[in-house]
C-alpha cells in the first residue's frame, strides 16, 4: 500500500514536468469571440467573458446579438463545462479546450428538442 502512495506521490508531479495540465490550465481568464448556431438554426455572434473564481471554477459571461448571460464553469483537462440560465430555464455547455485555448462545444436548454453549437477564440 505503501509503495502505490509513493508512486502517485511521484507520478503526479512527473505527470505536470510532461506537460500535462492541471485543471486551471485548461483555458485562461479573458475576452473571446463567440461564434455560434442556436438550437432553433438561427446563427449568433459575440463575447464572452471568463474569469477564473477558484483552482478549477470559472464565472463566465456571454454578451451576445441576443443579451447577456451569466453562467459557472468547471475545468477538467481539456474539457470545460457551464451551467447558466435564460430566464428562469437552465442549460449546459460542454466543450473542448485546444492547445491554442480556443474552444469548441455543444449546448442545450433543459426539455429543448435540440443541441445549439458555439466556438470560443481568444482574444
């Protein structure tokens, strides 16, 4: 028991020295561009802004063609995920972080028929 303790102890930092990232890492605080199609088809453009509010939590805010928009975000690895609201119906992002911190997900309103898609570039 002792030696696999040991060996996490080792690895987890051998792991960050290989370049792999820790949660926070994933994207960074500040502007990007949002590009995206909304569930119902209908295109949409604007910013978002994201600030980091803990090791992995995120508050994000989107002004958009449409309004603004306030959700939180968790970082896991390449993967970022918000929950936010429009009026009083939550939904949920997901997307996938690139090397370059742009990101590209998907989307959903709870008990929408549909799957809305968007593209973060950083400013």
């Amino acid at each position: 028991m002792k030696r696999i303790a040991m060996a996490a102890l080792v690895a987890v930092p051998m792991m960050a020295l290989a370049g792999f990232a820790a949660p926070a890492q994933a994207q960074r605080s500040g502007l990007y561009d949002v590009s995206g199609v909304a569930v119902d088809g209908t295109a949409y453009s604007g910013q978002m802004a994201i600030q980091q509010v803990g090791l992995a939590s995120w508050h994000v805010v989107w002004n958009l063609d449409s309004g603004r928009y306030e959700g939180y975000g968790m970082s896991a690895g390449p993967v970022f995920s918000v929950g936010f609201t429009v009026g009083d119906r939550p939904g949920v992002a997901i997307y996938e972080v690139a090397p370059d911190g742009a990101m590209t997900g998907q989307w959903t309103m709870i008990g929408s028929n549909g799957i809305g898609t968007e593209t973060l570039r950083p400013h």
